[in-house]
C-alpha cells in the first residue's frame, strides 16, 4: 500500500467507515492521459456500502492487457483496503480499461482516454452532506472525511461540502469550520476543495438550490423565509452562482419562471440526478418517488427557455462522495457525479469550467462523453440564422460496463439512438440532422429572444448507469 499524504487520513477512514467483507474492487484512474504521461491508479477493495474493507488480507493482482506491467497493491487486514499505483504509463493513443484480480473476480477500471490533445476531465461530487448539516445526522460523517473519502477512497479530482444553511441548520462557527476545510484540503493540480452549501427556498420560489463559490465567501446568504432564486443571486458577490437541484420535488418543487430566474450567469447549470433520482423528464426510469405536477422537470425547464447546462451529484447524507454508504436505505437511484472540462485543477478552474457549462452528469460509473455538436463542444449557443445543410455530430463514449443505447436528444425527443452490442463498453455516434428546425423550434421564451433548439446526449449502460451532456442551443 502506497502511503497517503499521513496517517491521520487511515484514521479518519478507519474510525468513521470501517468497513466489512469485500464485495467489490474499485479501480480508479484519470480519464484522459497523454501518451507515456505518468498517472496515479488508485485501489480499494470495497463492502456492500462501498466503506473500505477491514477484513481484506489478500492482493489485487494486474491482468493481461493495459495493465500487465504494473504492480499488485496489497492489502492488510486490520487496516483501511486502500492503495494506490504512482507512476502508470500508457503508450498508445486510444481507449483503453485496466484490469485487476481480486479473489478470483476480475474487475475493470473506468475508461481512459490516451490522447496528446484531448481535454482533461476532472470528476467531482458538488453535492455532500456532512455532520455540519445537521440532517440525518446519525449517517453523516464528519468534514474531514468528505474530503479525505473523496480524494482516496472514491478517487474523485473534487467535492464540495454542500451543507445545508436554512432552517437553523448553521451559525457563523459552522460556516467558518466550512469555509476553512475547504482551504486546508485544497491542493492545487491534486485536489480540488469547492466551496459551496445548500440554501433551501420554498415550492415555488426555485425549491432547494446549492451556491458554489468560486474561491473564499466570508458569510452565506440564506432567503428562506423570503426570498427566491433571483433574491438569492443577487445578494451574494459575483463569483458565486446558485444550482436548482432535485427539481420535481413534492412540495419544494423547483418550477422557474421569468422573475425569478436570475440568468445564465448566475445559474449556468442545473443538478438533473442525484441519489433521489432523475429529474430530466417526466416518467424517466429513476423519476423521484413523489412528483410536483407542474412543469419541473429540467426539459420543461429548458422548454421555457433557460439555457441550463447538467450536473449531478449524490446528494448523499451519509457523506459518501459519489458512492452509497449508510443512505442504502434512501438510495432511489445510483450516486451521481460531475465531469468538468479543464486544463488545470483548481478550484477557480472547477467553478469556472461549470460556469462555461464545459460539464456533465453521470450516475454510478465516469462515463467519457467527447463529442462536437454544430461545430464545436457542448453548453454553448449558436447563431444558426442564415445556416445551411444538417446540424452534424459526432461523439465517443466509453464506459465501465458494457453500453446499452446512446441518444441524441432534440427539444425533449429522442431523434437518434445507438445500440452497441452487448459486451461493447464504447460507442460512436454519427449523426446529421436534416429536419426543418423552423419547424421545430421552441418559440422566443425566457432568456432565448429569438426561437430555439437544443441538443444533447444521453448514454445509457446495461447496468442502469447513466450520462448526460450539457446541450448545445441553436438560434433561428
């Protein structure tokens, strides 16, 4: 076992997650490398909720393939199953799984990427609860181990204590301790500490919103009794924007209209999974338990006309980034996460990258989207006037477990979709719309002046894992 950055870190793991019998081996590199860069893989044999094994005595051992020269990582029972291998390199350009032995199971990597020019993708968990919440309290752990689980234990490049505010659920003391975690754990080109929280606003009014800084906040804003997202927004500095997540609540819905929507600047993205479910349209397969009836879900959203960009988190209460834990027993769909799009990792890079809506969802897998859409990458806006012939794209996916469909998504319908076979872990989307998009358009709304239409991608694994692409919107 490599050692980790000290030991009090093994401590933290062991006290606040001490887990049993393995079930499973998660095997954890960068998405995207450069031939023969040098890349850290990191390891960790884990129990049914995904804390690490105390029990596991035995190796994770490389299998033929990417990973036949690397070394076996150990693991001692009594301790945290975690290790990690420094100095891996991959030559060839292309896609490429690693592949290890544990218990006579073999178990694959996420994929990667191998390119001398592709973009970085940094993964990351915007939404975790902690001790500090004071919300199912009981399953939290503390900050210290949002930060410490993330980078080691789940292998994520970023997260964000997204602590609840509202309710009397802080002070000024909880907020400091927030705001120095986030400064102790940032490590600039390592580990990316986000600042943020949750400020709650009522059905009608946005619903819950997380806010994200893009570096320090001094004191959080919190218009709960009276306020909504555009009081919100505009009470707090420039360099934070706020999040509508879980959309389709029941009760704390997160319906937006014009007066309250506080532009694209201020809300570039929209949170359209977490561990409560999917909240892109009405009767998707991980719809939340219990629904709002009016339009709340993130394509009615975008129907009106407000340029949202995706993420997804997990929302988790029992402070697991990207991963399951002790919220078994809430868990209505698989644990989200976010991929950024960026040169470098920092915070002010991660904040930024969201703000550009250079980013994406996915659900329980880092699921690679690289795709060009009428001409370049997604979250952008087009001036399509005066265009001719189709509106072309062109993507990769590559996952962990085999693909089951791959959709372009128009205005809310499914226009295309790909099948892969049943053990392909990648596919390619080819694809050139020649409708009339006057046709079918959405009419001038919201922030959009002239009509509109909005693509994106959904891929879809046998395992019930999940991807979404920010979308690209096309003006007429």
């Amino acid at each position: 076992m490599q050692p980790m950055w000290s030991t009090l870190c093994e401590r933290i793991l062991a006290v606040e997650a001490p887990g049993g019998a393995v079930e499973r081996l998660s095997i954890v590199a960068p998405s995207v490398v450069r031939p023969d860069e040098p890349f850290a893989i990191r390891l960790a044999a884990l129990d049914a909720l995904a804390y690490p094994s105390m029990e596991c005595g035995g190796a994770a051992r490389p299998v033929d393939g990417p990973a036949a020269n690397l070394p076996e990582v150990q693991f001692d029972a009594g301790h945290p199953a975690i290790g990690a291998i420094e100095g891996a390199r991959i030559s060839e350009e292309g896609w490429h799984r690693l592949e290890f032995e544990l218990g006579g199971r073999t178990f694959a990597s996420n994929p990667i990427h191998c390119s001398a020019d592709a973009t970085r993708i940094f993964w990351g968990d915007p939404h975790v609860h902690t001790v500090i919440s004071d919300c199912h309290s009981r399953q939290c752990r503390s900050l210290e181990f949002c930060f410490v689980s993330a980078r080691y234990m789940t292998g994520l490049d970023w997260v964000t204590a997204a602590d609840h505010v509202s309710n009397g659920r802080s002070s000024v003391g909880k907020w400091e301790a927030q705001r120095r975690a986030a400064q102790t754990f940032e490590d600039p080109g390592e580990f990316a500490a986000v600042l943020g929280y949750e400020a709650s606003l009522r059905g009608g009014a946005g619903g819950d919103n997380n806010v994200y800084c893009r570096g320090d906040l001094e004191e959080y804003v919190d218009h709960y009794e009276e306020g909504d997202t555009q009081t919100l927004a505009d009470a707090l500095p420039d360099d934070c924007f706020v999040v509508p997540h879980h959309t389709t609540r029941t009760g704390k819905h997160g319906e937006l209209s014009d007066a309250i929507y506080p532009g694209p600047e201020r809300m570039p993205v929209v949170e359209v999974h977490s561990k409560w479910g999917t909240s892109e349209f009405r009767g998707n397969p991980y719809e939340l338990l219990k629904t709002h009836d009016g339009p709340c879900f993130v394509q009615d959203l975008l129907a009106q006309g407000y340029p949202l960009g995706f993420i997804a988190g997990t929302d988790t209460h029992a402070t697991m980034p990207s991963s399951y834990g002790d919220d078994s027993g809430q868990l209505h769909a698989p644990p989200g996460m976010t991929a950024i799009r960026a040169d470098e990792l920092t915070q002010e890079a991660v904040f930024d990258a969201i703000a550009a809506r250079d980013c994406y969802g996915a659900s329980d897998e880092r699921i690679i989207i690289e795709e060009r859409m009428a001409g370049g990458r997604m979250g952008r806006v087009v001036d399509w006037r005066g265009a001719h012939g189709p509106v072309e794209m062109a993507a990769e996916i590559a996952t962990r477990t085999p693909i089951e469909r791959v959709d372009v998504v128009r205005n809310g319908d499914d226009v295309h979709s790909v099948t892969p076979g049943d053990a392909d872990w990648r596919a390619t989307v080819d694809f050139a719309d020649y409708a009339d998009l006057s046709e079918v358009a959405f009419a001038p709304a919201g922030w959009f002046e002239r009509p509109f239409v909005y693509y994106y991608l959904r891929a879809t694994c046998a395992s019930g894992a999940q991807a979404w692409s920010s979308p690209v919107w096309l003006t007429l």
